[in-house]
C-alpha cells in the first residue's frame, strides 16, 4: 500500500485484525484497482518474500493470492506471545 505516486492509483482495502488467545491474525484485502502502469517499474523492495520471512522469525506465517472478487490478498498468523509460551532464556 506504499507506492510511488506516479504509480498511485484509487484502491479500496479492508483491512481485519482479529486477536485469538494464541495468535494475532491480519488480513488486507483490495478490490483490484491498482493494476500496474505500463512504463511503470515496481519499487525495489522484498515484497511478499520478505513479508514472509520476517513472519517466520516470528514463527508466524503469510500468504498472499486473490481475494474473493477481482483482488488480492494478504494474509498473516503471528503468535500472540500469551502466558502460555516459555519464557525467553536470558
């Protein structure tokens, strides 16, 4: 949702955070309205990959695909750090 803006475009997302005793789940849909420009390139970034990765560090994960609809979305499960999980050794 971070774009440049000569490539910015009108875009409707929902986003839902929805806090279990175990874990955090975040959820971004879009409704396909930003589509790439033609001459545009991508900023130089991780992107999902990188989304990923730092959710596994986190022992969590992230997927990304269509959303119901003509859009994407973007999909995280991380920990929720309860009381329930060992402590950390010093």
């Amino acid at each position: 949702m971070d774009r440049e803006p000569e490539q910015a475009q009108d875009v409707a997302a929902t986003i839902s955070i929805e806090y279990r005793r175990d874990e955090l789940v975040i959820c971004v849909d879009n409704d396909g309205g930003a589509q790439a420009m033609p001459g545009v390139s991508a900023p130089a970034g991780n992107g999902i990959t990188g989304m990923r990765e730092r959710a596994a560090a986190l022992r969590g994960r992230v997927s990304a695909g269509p959303s119901p609809g003509s859009g994407r979305r973007v999909h995280a499960v991380l920990p929720s750090g309860t009381a329930s999980d060992p402590e950390p050794t010093p």
